[in-house]
C-alpha cells in the first residue's frame, strides 16, 4: 500500500539524513586518510631522491678523477701503446670501483683512445663520439651530464663527461656510461610508483616500463622536433601521458589514470634533482585511502541500520499492541455485522451436531420451516426436514475437509400441514471445540412454479415446431417438383445443343458433296463421305453417353489416344477459328498419350472447354488458342489455354457448380463444365482452372495412362445429373 504523504516526506528526510551522514563520514575520513598518506610520501620521495643522488653521483666523481689521471693525460698528449695500455688498465679499476657499464676516454677529436672494456668484444676503443652532446660541452671546457636511450632496445644509459685539460689546454674528455636498469629494477611496489622525467618533462625511467617514454606536460612542435634531431630518446615517438592530475595541497596533487578504476589513482609527488636536471615522482596508491574511506563509510551505513532496526522493533511492540486491541475492536464489531446479516439473509441456515441435533436456526430458516416462535434447542434435523434421513457421525464427512457441497430438493410439510419445496445444502465445518455441519435452506416455490409453465411453454412450442416442420416439408417437396421440371428443360436445350453441333457440319459436309459429286472431285468427295462417317459415329457416340449419363450404366474403359481426340473435335470449330482469327497452336508430346477412357466422353470434354476457350477470345485483338498434352509420372496432362478476358476471381470456386453462369439469361444454363468435371472424376483423373499472368485462363486435366492390366475396368458415373 503507498504511505502517507507525510509518512513518505518523513521517510524520505531520515533517508536523506542518512546518506549526508555516510557521504560526510566518507569524506572526512577520505581526507584524513589522505593527509596521512601525503606525509608518508614525502618520506618516501626524500629517501628515493636521496638514494638516486647518491647512486649516480659517485660516477660523477669517477669522471672527474679519470680526467685528472696522469697516464690518461700523458696518452692525449703523446699517445705511444705503453701509455694505452696503462690507460685502459686504470679505467678498468675505476669500472670495477664503481660498478659502471664503460669508462672511456675521447681525444680532442672525439675518437676513443682508451677504455675500460678495452679486452671485451663490443670495445669502444676506436669509436667515434665527436657528435654527442656531452663531447662538445666537455670541449668548451664544462663538465656536463647526458641522457641516451637504445634504438634497438630497452637499454637507457647516463653520462657523465668531464673535460681533460693539459698545461691549461684542452685535449679531450673523460666519460663514464652507466646503465640504468639496474637502478629503475627496484623501484615500484604494490602501493608505489616511481617516475622520473628529464628537462623537457619526458618520462626516461619509471617502474612501468609502459610509461617511459610519454611527456607529463604538453610540448610545442618545435620542442618535439629538436627532441628528435637530437636522437636522445632513439627513434622512438614520444607520446603525452594520458592522466587527469587534481591540486591536494603545496606539492602534492591527485594523479588519476582512469576515473572509473580506483586502483590507477595515485597521489603524486615531486623533488626536483638539480645537478641532474631530472625531476622524481614519487606515486602513493589512493587505494588504501578509498579502502579506509569505504570501511568507515560502511560502519556508519551498519551503526545507522542498527539505529533504525531498534527504531523499527520499538515502533512494531507499540502497533501490536495497538493492533491487539483493534483488533478485539474489530471482532466485536464483526460479530454484530455477522449476527445481522445471518438474521436478515434470505436464505435459512441450520447448524447442526454430529448426531444431527439443531444447535441454531436464523430468523428465516424460522418462517421457512414454519416454526414460528417454538423453541428449537430440543429439535433433531429429522424432525423438521424427513428426507434425506441423518446418518451416523463416523458415516459422515470430516468436518473441516474440503468437501463437495451435498444438495438435494425435497418437500417440507409445515407445522400448518402446508407444503414447501426446498433446495438443501450441507457441509461440514470446522468450529472449535466441536464438528458441526452448516445447513442451508433456499425455498424455491417461485422457481417451481416458472418450472412449470416453462414446461407448458416448452410443449406449446414443440407442438407449434411440429407443425411449421410439416408446412415447410411441403412447400420443399413442391419446390424440388418444380425444380426437377426447370431441370428437365435446361438439359432438353443441352441436348438439342449438343446433337445441333454434328448435324450442322454433317449438312454442311452433305452439301458440299453434292457440288463435289457435279464436279466429279471423287478423291475430296471420298474425304467429306469420310468425314461425314465420322460424325455419324459422333452422334451415334453422344446419344449413347447420354443414355449411359442417364441412366447412370457403367461404360468399359479402352486406350484412348488424345492428340486424334483433338484432332477429331478441331474440324467443328474451324470455321469459327477462321472468323475470328484464332492463331491455334498444338503442341504435341514426342510418345504417344493413350489413357484408359472413352473417346466420347473425351471428345465431349475437349468440345466443352475448346468452345468455352473461343467465345473468350471474342473481341480480342491479337487471339490465341494453345493445346497442350504433357505426361509425368503415369498422368497425362491436357492444358487449354487463351487469352482472353480470363475468369473473375470470385468465379473460380464456384466454376464446376451446376447451373452456375456468367452468361445472360437465354444464354447457357451452367451445366456444361459440370458435366465435364463429372466425366473427369468418372475417369479418375481432376480438372482445375486458374488465370494467366499475362490475361487469359489455363483449363488443365490429369488423367491417368492407360494400363493394359486394367483395360477391362469399367467407368462408374457419379458425375451431376
């Protein structure tokens, strides 16, 4: 449920209390951390400074006396082997006094005369370092220092160069080279980083070998170039160091790398090396600090959740108590609504014992029963309600379970011998210390009676039903009488039109070959005689499968070839193909097509669509007729096709119907293409009808090939009619 509004202000105050609470902790705590942290680092960046000034500063001195060493000057002022070889001895023991690298010596003209690696491999005896840039401060008379880094590996190497100086004229210099990584090797631990960058701010040792490398300042292009003409950092592209750095006080500032990562945040500070002109960075790890942060922050967050969980245990003591007593409040008050209702409900509620005793009867359970004022404590259920008889209490359902209600109707005399039907319901409850069973009683005389006339009512209609059945039997028995007869003429003109069509080629034919026979062309008046044979057997073929279709006789089935099917049908609509400039296109399988059938029946399927195929073609410009025959898989196909105006889409389904039309009235009676499709399913096979893409509508039959072991089959018509 939502809380009050001032509930919900007065939560949402303490939680903000709280959170101001834990952030303020955090960051007193934070800060206090911090301050520590700062002195430890200052102690930590004085020893580091110190350790790295003496380190290096004794190869300062080593330089120094290499310079003023008598042999070395005696060699640059008269070099002889014997004096070389003295030379390299000595800047040997001050390689191993002081743990160098190389310690050599350049004559004025930077070439190396003698060193301390003068017996290994990789001898600098020889080399050339006219170039550097602590050669040619030594020849201007300045002891300088100098930092180089490898092309070709990670090595960073120190110098310390100091002029050589004979009778007041300068003649060379001394060098000691020492190696770094020794010294970068101890630095850095699990809380500390340690950087150090050179005069342009550009990071030459650090215990990331990752950061070297990287400028801790933005340099100017021209800085950048001079940087690398020089070569100090090799070949190698300096790239700026990618950190967000905050001011914590004098010389010290929070260095962060990545916001979101606790652990790359660092406090930072710097002690500047002067005789070295570098600067060190002394990096603390902030995670202590978050961490110390984090634990204070979360023992405040447990002392404020302990604080409201003692809050809310004393609040919950304080509402149940109020609770206990509304709630007796409540069940007071429930029982006076209960006794109401259960006094003033429509419905008679009887609660009985085990054994069937009446233990309390409402008010209209009273006026049901008829009892009036009598009292009812001494009254067993039997003696008010006689069926059903009461049973013993162990026969009885358990109070308590989840039992189906027990419902029965019975009449009920009353007290005044009058007669009341009653709906009856008992269920088993469960009211401590004993079982009892709750008893409803529902008087339904009202019911009874709309039983009753429902039942006249339903009587009346059932005999009204009867009737208006026997009216509408008669009045379907003289429209199927009126039907049939409209049936009979519909395939009388079927008939006529059917006979009509040989009848006029055999006189056409008849004709012709008495011209024929004046004209003594017996070879073309054979042809017609042949013809008109052929449409003798055509007649002779129609009227007997109409007396089959009549009669519904079976038909045998014989090899029917149907390209000569066609070409027996064609020559009846040559003269309306010529008319109405039908280009005919027969395209004719390379085996020959035989399927077990009939040819009339065949003859008159084509008949049928080849004609209904032209009378589309009517007022088209360009019009085609195609006859196809394919054969697949045992079946034979028959596809007629045209283009003309095609067939309405809501027409398809309903194409094979009897008596179904397009045409005018007069004009056809819709029976033709269901005598085709009759024929087609008395031959096993299917027709369907479907539009072209391009205009038009493709009839196809699938019959199946006729098969030797099954030419004395005979064809059973089912077709309409």
């Amino acid at each position: 449920m939502p809380l009050p509004r001032s509930r919900f202000a007065l939560f949402t105050l303490l939680l903000g209390i709280a959170i101001a609470v834990i952030v303020s902790a955090w960051q007193l705590s934070w800060r206090w951390a911090l301050q520590g942290e700062v002195v430890r680092t200052a102690k930590q960046l004085s020893l580091h400074a110190q350790s790295i000034d003496n380190a290096l500063g004794q190869f300062r001195y080593i330089a120094l006396e290499a310079a003023n060493n008598e042999q070395v000057q005696q060699l640059l002022h008269e070099p002889t082997q014997t004096r070389t070889n003295r030379s390299n001895r000595s800047l040997e023991l001050y390689s191993r006094r002081g743990g160098s690298n190389t310690v050599f010596v350049l004559d004025a003209e930077g070439s190396v005369v003698a060193s301390s690696n003068w017996s290994s491999s990789d001898s600098l005896v020889g080399h050339s370092y006219s170039d550097r840039p602590y050669f040619q401060q030594a020849l201007e008379g300045q002891a300088s220092s100098f930092y180089a880094a490898s092309s070709q590996t990670e090595q960073a190497d120190y110098y310390f160069a100091y002029p050589i100086r004979k009778d007041q004229q300068l003649v060379g210099a001394a060098v000691v080279r020492v190696d770094l990584q020794p010294l970068q090797a101890q630095w850095g631990g699990n809380d500390s980083e340690l950087i150090i960058s050179d005069g342009y701010g550009v990071v030459v040792l650090a215990s990331r070998p990752q950061w070297r490398y990287r400028y801790l300042f933005p340099l100017f292009d021209s800085t950048l170039q001079l940087l690398r003409e020089q070569r100090i950092y090799g070949e190698r592209r300096l790239r700026p160091f990618h950190a967000q750095v905050s001011k914590v006080d004098e010389g010290s500032d929070l260095f962060q790398l990545d916001r979101r990562d606790s652990s790359a945040h660092f406090l930072r500070q710097s002690f500047h090396l002067p005789q070295l002109n570098w600067t060190i960075h002394y990096l603390a790890s902030l995670a202590p600090v978050y961490g110390f942060a984090n634990r204070v922050a979360l023992s405040a967050l447990i002392a404020i959740l302990l604080l409201a969980l003692i809050a809310a245990l004393m609040r919950e003591r304080g509402l149940k108590r109020a609770s206990r007593a509304q709630t007796r409040n409540l069940l007071e008050q429930s029982g006076k609504r209960q006794q109401a209702i259960i006094n003033n409900t429509n419905v008679g509620l009887m609660l009985l014992s085990t054994g069937g005793e009446v233990r309390f009867l409402n008010q209209q359970a009273h006026r049901i029963l008829g009892l009036g004022d009598q009292p009812h404590t001494s009254l067993h259920f039997n003696q008010l309600i006689p069926e059903p008889r009461w049973q013993a209490a162990e026969s009885l359902p358990p109070a308590g379970t989840e039992q189906p209600l027990l419902s029965t109707e019975v009449w009920v005399t009353r007290s005044d011998n009058s007669r009341v039907p009653l709906a009856i319901s008992i269920r088993a409850i469960d009211l401590q210390p004993d079982a009892s069973y709750l008893v409803t009683l529902v008087d339904i005389s009202r019911r009874k009676a709309a039983e009753k006339q429902l039942q006249s009512a339903k009587e009346l209609l059932e005999q009204r039903v009867e009737e208006r059945t026997r009216e509408l039997e008669e009045a379907q028995q003289e429209l199927i009488q009126a039907s049939k007869l409209a049936a009979l003429g519909e395939m009388s003109t079927s008939i006529a039109h059917e006979f009509n069509q040989p009848l006029t080629a055999m006189r056409t034919y008849l004709a012709s070959s008495e011209l024929l026979l004046q004209q003594g062309d017996n070879k073309r008046l054979q042809d017609n005689l042949r013809l008109l044979r052929e449409l003798t057997e055509r007649t002779s073929t129609i009227a007997s499968q109409l007396k089959t279709y009549a009669y519904n006789r079976p038909a045998e089935r014989n090899p029917v070839n149907l390209v000569n099917a066609l070409q027996q049908v064609l020559p009846m609509f040559r003269q309306t193909i010529d008319q109405q400039g039908v280009n005919l296109i027969v395209r004719q399988p390379k085996e020959t097509l035989q399927v077990a059938a009939d040819s009339g029946r065949i003859q008159l399927v084509l008949t049928n669509l080849i004609k209904n195929a032209l009378e589309s073609l009517q007022g088209c410009d360009s019009p085609e007729l195609v006859c196809e025959f394919l054969c697949h898989q045992q079946q034979a196909t028959i596809r007629i096709h045209d283009n003309g105006g095609g067939i309405e889409v809501r027409h398809i389904n309903r194409l094979f119907d009897p008596f179904f039309t397009t045409k005018g009235v007069g004009e056809g009676l819709g029976l033709g293409l269901s005598i085709v499709a009759g024929f087609i399913r008395d031959l096993d096979g299917s027709i369907d009808a479907i539009n072209n893409e391009n205009g038009g509508a493709t009839f196809s039959i699938q019959l199946p090939l006729y098969e030797p072991r099954n030419q004395n089959a005979t064809i059973k018509t089912h077709h309409t009619g």
